[in-house]
C-alpha cells in the first residue's frame, strides 16, 4: 500500500487525482499557492516535491510516516496526510522549537527547472 501511494504521489496525474481526496482545505491552499508561485500544476509540483522528500528525507520522515499509518484506522488516509504535511508546512510549523532554521527533515522548496 505504501508503495503505491509513494508512486502516485511522484506522478503529476496520480498526484492531482490524489490531493482532491484530501480534507484539509490549509494543506491544499498552500500546495496551490507552492505551484502558482513556480509557474506548475500543483500536480506537478506535489510530484516533485515529494520525490525529493523521498530521496532526501531523514529515518525521522519514515519512522513518523509508518507511526501514522500504524496508529489509523485508514493508513493510506494518514500516510498522505503526513506525507504532505511534511512536504509541505504550515508557515507557523517551527514554533515548535523556536529556530526558523530548524527544518524537521523537510526537503528544500522544490524549483520549477528553467
């Protein structure tokens, strides 16, 4: 299950398909917004974003990943939840330890390629 979630989510189609199933009305405003400001879909610009945060992530990204989806009654639910929450903060996300830099293994914004 997990596998084929990760594979649409790096797929611009399968992405798209995937963020109109979600909830949060927050997460899918700042994923537009993300897009917009790179000139992408916001298919395409899910897709990229979190092949990087795969490629990149730390041990933290997965074992909260798989603690997510082990403690739901819907593990495809909450592994897109976090995986996306992860991709992509909410802008008061670092209040947590008070340090701007601190990045909770998030990857760099991802930049549309000229």
């Amino acid at each position: 299950m997990l596998g084929t979630l990760l594979g649409g989510l790096t797929n611009a189609a399968a992405a798209e398909e995937l963020l109109a199933t979600l909830a949060d009305e927050a997460l899918l405003l700042r994923v537009r917004s993300a897009a917009a400001d790179n000139a992408v879909t916001p298919g395409t610009y899910v897709a990229a974003t979190v092949r990087q945060l795969l490629d990149y992530g730390t041990e933290e990204v997965w074992l909260d990943l798989v603690g997510k989806m082990a403690n739901s009654p819907q593990p495809g639910a909450a592994a897109l939840q976090a995986i996306l929450a992860r991709a992509f903060p909410a802008p008061n996300a670092h209040a947590c330890c008070g340090h701007e830099g601190h990045d909770h293994g998030q990857p760099e914004p991802v930049r549309r390629p000229s």
